[in-house]
C-alpha cells in the first residue's frame, strides 16, 4: 500500500493541474491575470511522535486569488508543484474575465475567490506566479508534462 501512495505521489508531483473551461458570458469583455497569494499550507496527516503513521502523504494550500473588479469572475487556474532543492515550489497562475459591469459597480472590498490544491510534500511551500500574456507559445508551460483537467 505504501508503494502504491509512493508512487502516485511521484506520478503527481511533476504534473499541472488546471481547472475545467469557464463559459464566456453576456458582458465579459477581456480576460487579464489575477494574482495569486497562500492563504493557509495544512498537512494532510501530521506527524504525531509515539503515534500510528498515515498512510497519506502531502499538504492542501488555500489560495487567495484576487478578481479585478466586483463584477469579475474567476476564469480558471493552473497549479504546477516541483521539490527545488528540498523545498516545495508551487507554480500557479489564474485567470480573471473582467465584466463590462466591475466599471460601474463600486466594490466594499476587494473581490476574491479561494480555491484548494493538493501537493504531495510536506513543509514549507514558496509561492511562484506564472506570468500568462496570452501568446499561444505559452499555452504549453510544461511540455514533458502531462495535464489534469480539474472540475
């Protein structure tokens, strides 16, 4: 069984994980990046001395991710996580559909939407924006990746 959890932890830790296709609804008007910042890094099962081990191995990271404009909407996010000299880096980058609305709708607060990923390592995680301008030789981050649709 360890095996197994072994080894689907190293399948998945040199994958991107993006989510499904977001509709373009009455209004939108462009899409821009959103930035990216943690909110919270958990361990799925942290190690407790003299107590029976998990069989489950990784951490969840809560991202805050900022919309544009009251109006705007998350339009997806891609997550790529890779272990740089013994420390956890997760790459994300995701994308706001500015609404023509956000222009005249004043916003209490800034607009956010927070989303839950899954990395198979536990410790401290840096936080690395991918920058996405929208040219077509960047739709392929990883090439010797495969991708995960997440729904």
């Amino acid at each position: 069984m360890r095996t197994t959890l072994l080894a689907l932890s190293l399948m998945l830790s040199g994958q991107i994980f993006a989510r499904g296709m977001t509709p373009i609804k009455s209004g939108d008007i462009a899409i821009t990046q959103a930035s990216v910042g943690i909110i919270d890094t958990k361990e799925i099962c942290p190690a407790i001395p003299n107590m029976v081990h998990c069989l489950v191995f990784g951490s969840t990271v809560t991202l805050k991710i900022r919309l544009g404009g009251c109006m705007d909407r998350l339009g997806g996010y891609a997550t790529h996580f890779e272990v740089v000299d013994g420390q956890g880096v997760l790459m994300v980058n995701a994308i706001n559909i500015v609404n023509k609305a956000s222009a005249l709708t004043r916003c209490i607060q800034q607009p956010f939407e927070t989303v839950d990923v899954y990395v198979p390592f536990s410790g401290e995680i840096i936080l690395k924006e991918m920058n996405f301008s929208g040219q077509v030789s960047q739709m392929n981050l990883f090439p010797n990746r495969s991708t995960f649709i997440q729904h």
